[in-house]
C-alpha cells in the first residue's frame, strides 16, 4: 500500500495567494541589496542582524519594521525588482495566480513619481507573465492610519493610472483607533469605478470592525477576519453569504495577533463553514510560503489531502481571476489530489 506524500502533493497542487503585500514578500537577499544601497536607513544589510530585526515585538512593531523597509525603495526599478522576485518566489511553490496588494502612498512619498509607479509595476507583471506561470493582479490599498485624505489620494491615483491587471480597493495597516467607517465614501466610489472591496479587519481588533467593514465598505472579502470566530451571528453571516476571510497563519503568531497555533482559530472557522483562502500575507519577513501554509493546516490542524485541495478551491473561487483561468486551476487542483493518491 503506497504511503502519501504530503510534500509531493503540496508541490504539485495548484494555488492561488490573495493576501500577499508587495513590499512584505521581499526575500532577504533583496532587502540586504536594497538596505546596502541605503545603509543610513538603519535597516541591517547583514543577514543574521537581518533575521533578528524581523523578530517582532508585537503588531505596531512590526508596521514600525515595515515602514523602515519601505523606505528603502526609491526608484521604478526597485519596485520592478521586487514584482519580478516575487513571480520567482510563487513559481517556485506552484503559486500559479496572486492578488498582490501595493501601497501606492507609501511609494509616491519616497519620491517615485505617479505615473512611473504604474509603468514599474506594469513592467514587473509583464516579466513575470514572460518568465513563469504564474498570473499577477493588484489590490492597491490605504494606510489607514493617514486617514481620509489618503484614501482620497490612493482612489485618485488608482483612477488616474490603473495598472493592468487592477482588481481591488483595500484598507491596511493599524486597525486599533481606524475606524473603518470612516473611509465609507472613497469605497463606494472605487466599487462604482468597478473595483472591488478588500479591507483588512478584525485581525488585531473584535467582530465589531468586521461588521463594519461588511456594512460600511461593502466588503467581498476580508483580510485576515480571524477574530469573527467570537461572534456567532457573524460566522453564520461570512458562511451563508460565502464571504471569504484571508486567513495567514504563521503572520497571525509572528506578529502577536495570535498567541501560538495550537490557539489559532482557522479550525473553527473552517467547522462553521466560513470560507478561507489561506495566505501569507508577508512572506520575506515572516520567512513562509504558502507550501508552508498548507503543511500547516495538515501538521497542525489536522486537514486531510481533500480538505487542503478544497481550500485550494475555495481560494480559486474567492480570487478574480478570468474565468478560462479558473477552470484551468480547479481541473488541475482535482488532478493533483487524484494523482497524489494514486502514487
């Protein structure tokens, strides 16, 4: 009797990643170039000084490290560099489509001009679409802690120069004293504009931000979400309306939000029967992908091979992915589970 193979199968199992920033998905070797371009940043351009800096307090330290790294992409080419790295990295764990989500403030003020912002990330996506299989679409969100003026700003320079490949409208950054209500107008303008509503909530803060992102943004999906588990009434709400929460496990321990695994709540989420697209959020610095994701929910959640392939599934159906290509990903990832038995 043959033995399964769980590294194998979560290989060759089609994926798709929409909870993934940008500049957090920066591999080391990146950052350690870009900290040597900029050593008066006071980012480490040494590798172990590198490793102890990713190590994080808690949530508000790690958006004080993310703001350092930020700081050092200055140019076009920089965010080229990364979109194009970021293709290898997915490739290389069979990651075949990603909603990548991009700060356009937190560039423009490091001097990038508008519209050579949107040529440096269109380039990027048309290399990666030469180099690897892998399909690339964008999610250009607010830093929410800059308020109202920035979602004006973000909505303005999504309208003016939309990229290729343009899908959503999001909300990041701090949740604790950001009410998301008040950025209400700016969401009802970009899901006008076609754009659609993907606002973190209730990752660091209770069910009440999650409603409120629900009712007030019009939220399809939610970024991490995990903390609905506490309210009922909610997880009946996201599993009858199939709202799907973008669940990044290793980011909710490594950044404090969640205690450990053992206490991470995916498992219930999943028995209540609300849909989850599993992620990583910021690979490069939480040091995942999502083969690991996956390998988590087996090694420590305990889901069986047809548990992963249908979040692999449901991770399909929650992307925005053109059609032809979601009926290419589903077929694949029923053959993958079927050959990975038969082996």
């Amino acid at each position: 009797m043959s033995t399964f193979d769980l590294s194998a199968f979560l290989l060759t199992l089609p994926k798709v990643e929409l909870h993934l920033h940008l500049l957090g998905s920066a591999s080391a070797p990146t950052v350690l170039e870009l900290a040597g371009r900029h050593p008066h940043l006071g980012v480490p351009h040494d590798a172990d000084q590198l490793t102890a800096f990713y190590a994080f307090r808690d949530f508000a330290h790690f958006i004080e490290v993310y703001g350092a790294v930020n700081a050092l992409v200055r140019r076009p080419e920089d965010v080229t560099a990364l979109v194009v790295g970021l293709g290898r990295d997915l490739a290389a764990v069979n990651v075949r489509y990603a909603e990548v989500t991009v700060t356009p403030i937190s560039h423009l003020t490091q001097g990038i001009p508008a519209q050579a912002l949107a040529n440096a990330l269109s380039e990027g996506r048309r290399q990666v679409s030469d180099r690897y299989p892998v399909e690339l679409a964008w999610v250009f969100d607010v830093p929410g802690e800059l308020g109202i003026q920035a979602a004006w700003e973000t909505l303005a320079w999504v309208q003016r120069h939309r990229p290729d490949g343009t899908v959503g409208f999001g909300l990041g950054g701090p949740e604790v004293g950001v009410g998301r209500a008040q950025f209400t107008r700016p969401f009802t303008l970009a899901r006008e504009a076609g754009l659609h509503s993907l606002p973190h909530a209730g990752e660091t803060t209770g069910p009440a931000t999650v409603w409120s992102a629900l009712h007030d943004l019009g939220a399809e999906r939610i970024g991490h979400g995990i903390n609905a588990v506490t309210d009922p009434r909610l997880l009946d709400y996201l599993a009858e309306h199939r709202i799907t929460l973008e669940v990044c496990p290793t980011s909710n321990v490594r950044t404090g939000a969640v205690a450990s695994l053992d206490a991470h709540p995916l498992p219930r989420l999943l028995q209540w029967g609300v849909p989850v697209a599993l992620s990583t959020d910021d690979p490069g610095m939480f040091d995942t992908d999502l083969i690991r994701e996956y390998r988590v929910a087996a090694e420590v959640f305990g889901l069986r091979p047809a548990e992963l392939a249908q979040l692999a599934s449901d991770a399909v159906h929650a992307s925005y992915c053109p059609d032809q290509l979601r009926a290419a990903l589903l077929a694949d990832i029923k053959t993958a589970l079927v050959e990975a038995r038969c082996r």
